[in-house]
C-alpha cells in the first residue's frame, strides 16, 4: 500500500514539472497550434463578406443579390489576405494586390504579368 502512495506522489510530482514546462514554453509551441484552433466553415461569398473581404472595387454584395451559387473565395487565399490586412494595416484592395504580388512573384511572374523565365515563349 505504501508504495502505491509513493508511486501517486512521483506521478503528480511528474505531471507538476511537465505542466510547468508546458506553460513556461507556450510562447514556443503555441503558435504551431494555430491551425487546430477552430476556424468557422468558409463556404460563400456571405461569409466572405462578414469577415470584411469585399469593397467597392471588389463588390461581393453583387454575388449575394444574383444568388450566386460559386463556394466564394478561396479558405487559404481568404486567411492570407486577413493576415496581410491585420499585419500591415490596410485595406483588403491594398492587402488583395500585395497577396496577387507575392503569389505572381513566387510563380516567377513581373508585376506586368510576363513570365520572368528566359525560356517562356511569350510570342509567336
């Protein structure tokens, strides 16, 4: 029986040390959660526009009126361009053309649109 209470104490004492490095390192692991945290069902312009994904130049209230049946914008696009938003504190047009920028830049594209691969055929 004694070893039993001694075998409980060295668990809690285990658990006390492993609950206390879990906390003092939450600012480590923490982030890495991110994506585990629940995140709503991206499934139509609707909720596009509720998380503030639209404006003039990019009107999504005209996809709502014409019951428009498309998914909306893409989830991993959407969260992006929020980031971006949330960042560098700007507009979601600003935030739109720095997204479109990058991804063009990371496809090996010019800001004009022209392939920046010596060996694209651009013309025939």
């Amino acid at each position: 029986m004694a070893s039993f209470h001694l075998l409980a104490s060295y668990a809690t004492i285990i658990l006390a040390i492993i609950a206390g490095i879990t906390y003092a390192t939450r600012s480590i692991w923490g982030p890495r959660l991110h994506r585990f945290r629940y995140s709503s069902v991206h499934d139509s312009f609707e909720s596009d526009i509720q998380n503030g994904l639209t404006s003039n130049s990019f009107d999504l209230f005209q996809n709502v009126l014409s019951q428009d049946s498309r998914a909306g914008l893409d989830e991993i696009s959407s969260r992006e361009i929020k980031g971006i938003m949330k960042k560098q504190q700007c507009s979601f047009d600003q935030a739109r053309l720095i997204y479109l920028r990058d991804t063009m830049s990371k496809n090996n594209i010019d800001p004009s649109g022209l392939p920046l691969d010596s060996k694209a055929i651009t013309k025939l």
